[in-house]
C-alpha cells in the first residue's frame, strides 16, 4: 500500500460539490485506493456502500454543518485496510457533498 503522500498526488475529484435527493458519489473502480467524502450540507448525508442509499438505507450518516459549506460537515476517510471498490451511493434532504476518489 503507496503512503497517504503518494496516494493524495493521485487523487481525482469524482464528484463536485453537488445537490440531489439521491445520487451516485463514486462509480465503481477496481483500482480504487480509498475515498474521502465530506458532507458540505446543511443537513444529515445518508452513505451507502452499494447502490439505492436513502434516509432508510444506508452504511453512514455524516453528519451536517450550521450551513452550507462552512467546513464542519461530517467526513468519512477510507484509505487503509480493505477498500470498497463498488458504486458509492449517497441520500438526503438537498444532499450537498465532496466525494475523492484516491487510486491505488
């Protein structure tokens, strides 16, 4: 496994900053090598490792910041350890987030 330096120089946004009620944070990738998403809403992001995330479904809630883009949101860092390779779906009440995709 490449040290998070290298790994950071390798980093693609796969998604800006978006809103959507529910929507695809990151397309499978075999090559992944870990994944920071970040909740840039006023409101809970509801995470889920696979397709179909909502408020019900759902693998992590990050939490929300006082409002839009402050920087306090919740984040969720993978880099270490067995990596989700498959679809990233994300869900909520006008979602607002930043998903990066570190390549192995």
């Amino acid at each position: 496994m490449a040290d998070i330096n290298t790994l950071i120089a390798k980093a693609t946004v796969s998604s800006a900053p978006t809103i959507a009620s529910e929507a695809q944070a990151l397309a499978a990738n075999v090559n992944r090598g870990g994944f920071i998403i970040q909740n840039l809403g006023a409101n809970p992001l509801f995470v889920r490792f696979g397709a179909g995330a909502s408020t019900t479904e759902f693998n992590f809630v990050l939490r929300a910041g006082t409002g839009n883009d402050d920087g306090i949101g919740g984040i969720l860092i993978i880099n270490q350890g067995t990596v989700w390779m498959g679809i990233i779906t994300i869900a909520g009440t006008t979602p607002r987030y930043v998903a990066t995709e570190l390549i192995a």
